[in-house]
C-alpha cells in the first residue's frame, strides 16, 4: 500500500499530461485513519467518472458493535452513513474546476426506503463508502492541483464528519439503531399474529406527487377502525396502535378519489422499511407481497396457467404456456403463477390496473356466453383456493363489481381517507344477493419445470468463422462479456435485448434495476446452461447475493457504486420478462 505523500508525488509528476496519465494513480493509499483507493479511472473528462472508495477500519469509526450487529440494523446504519455522506458531498461537488465533469463528487442518492447498496458497506472489519469524482482537465490535459483539492482537502472533510462516530449526533444514531429493531419487531408480529400487513394510527400515507414519494404536508392522517385496531409494544418506542389487516382475502372500496389506492400503494411500499419522517415509518406488509396486475404484450415462457385458462379454441397448451406477446388476461394469470415460484404469500391487485374479463364473469355474461364456451376462470373464483390451498392471501381494491363482497373476510372502505369497516354489514346484505352458483374447475397447484434459456447473443452466420460448434453449446460460452446498460428506474439492456420492468411496481429505486441488469448478466455468463430451471438459476444467485453479497455478480475487478439490492420477487419478475429463445 502506498502513502497518501506517494500521491501527492505523482499528482505532480503528470500536472500538464494527456488525461490518460490519471490511469496511473489506479491503487490504494494509506491516509492515516482510512484508506483511499481509486479503483478505476474514466478515459476522458467528458466519460463516465472516476470510482473511488474508501476503507475505514470500525474500531477507527467506532460506532457501537451492537448497531451493525444484525442484518436490519447494519442496512440500516450503512443507510444512514451514506446519507450523511451525501450531504456533505453536496458541499464540495463541481468546486473544483476544469471542463466535461471535472470536479463533480457523486455518491448514491437515497429515497425514502431503507435498502442495502454498494455505496456504504459494514463489514466485520471495516465500512467501505465507494463515490464517483470527475478527473479534472483543461481540455484533455490533466489538472493535478485541482484533483489534489479534491483529495486532500474536500474528501477528509467528508470522510471524518460522515464516518466517525464521534462527530455524529449520537441520539440520532441510537434512534436510527431503535428505528430499524421495531419494523422488525413489527414484521416478526406479522407472522405470530397471522396478520398481512399493519398500518399504524396516524401514518401519513399521500405523497408529494407522482414524481416525489415524499410525505403529503396538511393531508388526514391514517386512522384505524376500532375493530381493526391492533396495539403492538415495541422494543423500543413502546406502544403503537394501528390497523392490522389479518391474512386471507381483504377487500378495500370506497368512492372515488376516497383513498382506495393511497392505501394500497403505502401497503405494497411496505414491503421496504422507510426512514424516520417519511410517515410510513409503522406501514408494514409481508416482504413477499407481489403487486398484481395485467400487462398487454409482455413476454411468457412456459408458465402453467391452466388453474386460470384452459380449453383454448386453437388446443393450446395452458400447462407450458409461451408467447411473445401475451393479452391482458394471459400476462395476469402468469404473474400470479410466477409470483407463487417465487415464494409471494400476499398479493396486492387494484381492480383498475387489472383485466376485466379476468377478474370477474357477471351473471348476465354467464347466462349469455355458456362455461364450456369461456376458457377463463376468473380470479374471483379462485381467490379462495390461492389461500386455503396454498397460503396466499390478497389484498384487493375493487370499485365496480359487487361480486368481490362474497369471498371477502375483510372489507375495508375507505370515507374520506379514513377507512371504516364493513365487513358485517356487508355481509348481512350478500345474503339477499347471493352469487349464482359456479362451476368452477377443480384446484390444481401449477406444475411447470422451466428451463432457463438465453437468447443467441453470436454475430450473424458467417462471422462467426474458427468456432467449435460445442461452444454455442446451451448458449453459455457465446455470452461471455455481455455489456448492459441501464436506461432509468424499470428498463436496462443486456447485448441487443431489452428488459423492461416498467409493471414490477414495487421497484422502488434505479439502482435496483441496475443490480438487476448485473444479477442477469451474471446468470447468463455463468449460470444459465438449457439444462437448470429458472427456479435452480434464481436460488443459486440468492445463495451468492447472501453470502459474497452484490460485488460478486459485477463483472468488474472492483464493486461499483449505484447498485441496491432487490428482493427475490423482483429477481424472478426480471428473469421472467427477458425474451429469450
């Protein structure tokens, strides 16, 4: 390891060079109480910047063991260290001049939810914050003094008021710490109390806008009906009150504009812990939970959708569906049956975002279009058997169809956004408008062994000249050094095809799709072979992401930053929506 004076040596050794000189600092230098190290270097000053970390040794940190001790709590402390960070970044970025992004000092922009990225690790021995700078140059020429500014003068500043236990505010730090232990708390009384999601007593659930997830200011807070009303005792805040949605099939409606999907949207971004202030703090669901909804033209590949459709007019086969671009009801059907592989036990569907014809048959549609006639079975009817059979509760908003009070346990409507239950009164009245009798097709759990494919990423025939047939073999060798990119927060591009997540809703920040597009890219070179099923595939990289974390699936001799990591549901939506052969 070189000295932070080496640095300084060199800096002045290139001042005046062509901008690749700076290639030569690649390394790590000792700068007393952390370590600096440039781990890779842009190619010009107009390029992408310059990846640097830094290596701070816990007991120089000295934050408490205990806080970084669990999983939840070590998220969120590395959380709250790179919002620190952030902030004082903000003060030093561009000071430092030059053309292209001279000067700029980037670091991971944190929203509302509380997730594990690259930016800010806590290991057992050290935290690593990693950021981007921009070299700076006049023109293509390098300006050593101005990137000696940022080094030795701007980065220290950051480094020590962001990273070292003594100058934070320690209360801060402990409610970080108290804040991360009750939503677990929370989360582990979800499945002791058999219930779907809690909502605590005034929780501010409206956001900004749709372009900012920031909590709505002068908005009615969340009040939960008296029937409803759970009472939890914290390890740390102590008693809270709220509503706890018990498992099974709950029902949400109202007039429009009432806050049905207000609810709901708080409900399937709970999923995530939130920092304090974000009014959704206590707004908890089963991590599982899978937004639901119909998404025309997507792709499928071999998905048993028979428990929904069956007996096509063309004979299709719904045990080992495929197509390129599935309709409304096809693609819905789908998700729910991909959901269940990927292990949901909730779902949340907005009748709104859903396919009609999928939902819902009404009586007079029944009596005019005969069963035999009509391949779906709707969702309605299946509702029942999805939690009894096999353990899946749903979570649903409905406004204009009726026969969703009949399966319901819950029925939750919500006046003015606070939500009443009427769950008995409604019930009263559904037994003088009975559901017609159905007959609905016997409960099958789907059974599907899918084999992961790649699509065939080679150069056209006739360029590929001296290659052995054997190492297009199960298209594993030919996708060797896949490049991505990722485009904005739902699509990125893997060679030639594209991904688009635009439907996986509850991706809650860009650099989740970016860890997707390496999480892919990683399987592809590596683990996709036409002979392991999308299940074996996905399992084995939760099993890598567990245990050597998101740097091993980067492709790159270091971890970048702007990478968070995303649930298992996402990593199965993302695979499942990746056209491949």
């Amino acid at each position: 390891m070189k000295s932070s004076s080496d640095l300084k040596t060199m800096l002045a050794s290139i001042h005046r060079k062509s901008y690749p000189a700076y290639k030569d600092l690649r390394g790590i230098y000792s700068f007393g109480d952390y370590t600096l190290s440039i781990d890779h270097v842009q190619g010009d000053p107009f390029a992408a910047p310059s990846s640097l970390s830094v290596k701070i040794p816990l007991k120089t940190a000295g934050f408490p063991a205990h806080y970084y001790k669990e999983r939840h709590t070590r998220i969120a402390l590395q959380d709250y260290l790179n919002r620190q960070f952030e902030q004082q970044v903000y003060h030093f970025s561009f000071r430092a001049k030059g053309s292209g992004k001279s000067g700029l000092i980037s670091v991971s922009r944190c929203g509302q939810e509380i997730l594990d990225r690259t930016a800010c690790e806590i290991t057992d021995t050290d935290v690593t914050a990693r950021f981007t700078v921009g070299f700076p140059a006049n023109g293509r020429t390098i300006n050593a003094p101005e990137l000696e500014k940022i080094l030795f003068e701007f980065l220290p500043v950051c480094v020590r008021k962001s990273f070292l236990y003594k100058n934070q505010n320690a209360k801060t730090v402990e409610n970080v710490f108290f804040l991360a232990e009750d939503q677990q708390f929370i989360r582990e009384e979800l499945k002791k109390q058999k219930l779907a999601a809690f909502v605590a007593d005034n929780a501010i659930l409206p956001r900004q806008s749709g372009v900012s997830d920031k909590p709505l200011s002068d908005c009615v807070p969340f009040i939960s009906p008296d029937s409803m009303r759970t009472e939890l005792t914290l390890p740390h805040k102590g008693k809270i009150t709220g509503m706890g949605i018990p498992v099974g099939i709950t029902l949400i409606v109202g007039g429009g504009y009432h806050g049905k999907s207000t609810l709901l949207n708080a409900l399937e971004s709970g999923v995530y812990n939130h920092i304090a202030g974000d009014g959704r703090e206590y707004v908890i669901a089963d991590d599982t939970a899978v937004k639901l909804r119909s998404e025309d033209g997507r792709f499928v590949k071999d998905v048993d959708i028979s428990m929904f459709i069956n007996d096509f007019p063309n004979k299709k086969d719904t045990r080992c569906f495929s197509t390129p671009d599935a309709s409304g009801s096809t693609s819905q059907a789908a998700a729910i049956v991909e959901s269940m592989e990927a292990g949901s036990h909730l779902f949340f569907i907005d009748e709104d975002t859903s396919a009609t014809n999928f939902m819902v048959r009404d009586t007079f549609m029944q009596h005019v279009i005969s069963r035999h006639k009509e391949p779906i079975t709707p969702f309605l009817e299946r509702a029942r058997d999805l939690y009894t059979e096999a353990g899946i509760s749903t979570i649903l908003v409905a406004g204009s169809s009726g026969a969703f009070f009949h399966i319901a346990d819950t029925i939750i409507q919500m006046d003015c956004y606070r939500p009443v239950d009427i769950t008995h009164a409604v019930k009263e009245l559904c037994r003088d408008f009975p559901l017609p009798p159905a007959d609905t097709p016997a409960f099958a759990l789907p059974q599907s062994r899918r084999i992961m494919t790649t699509p065939d990423f080679r150069e056209p025939q006739g360029r590929s000249r001296g290659r052995r047939p054997e190492e297009h073999s199960h298209g594993q060798r030919e996708n060797r050094g896949l490049k991505t990119k990722t485009h904005d927060r739902y699509t990125f591009s893997i060679g030639k095809e594209s991904v688009d997540l635009r439907y996986v809703e509850q991706l809650a920040d860009y650099e989740q799709t970016a860890a997707l597009a390496s999480i892919l890219r990683y399987a592809c070179e590596n683990l996709i072979d036409g002979r392991k099923t999308l299940d074996q595939v996905v399992k084995l990289l939760l099993h890598q992401l567990e245990t050597k974390g998101l740097s091993s699936v980067c492709g790159t001799s270091y971890t970048p930053c702007g990478l968070a990591m995303p649930r298992p549901q996402e990593i199965y939506a993302c695979f499942n929506r990746f056209r491949r052969q």
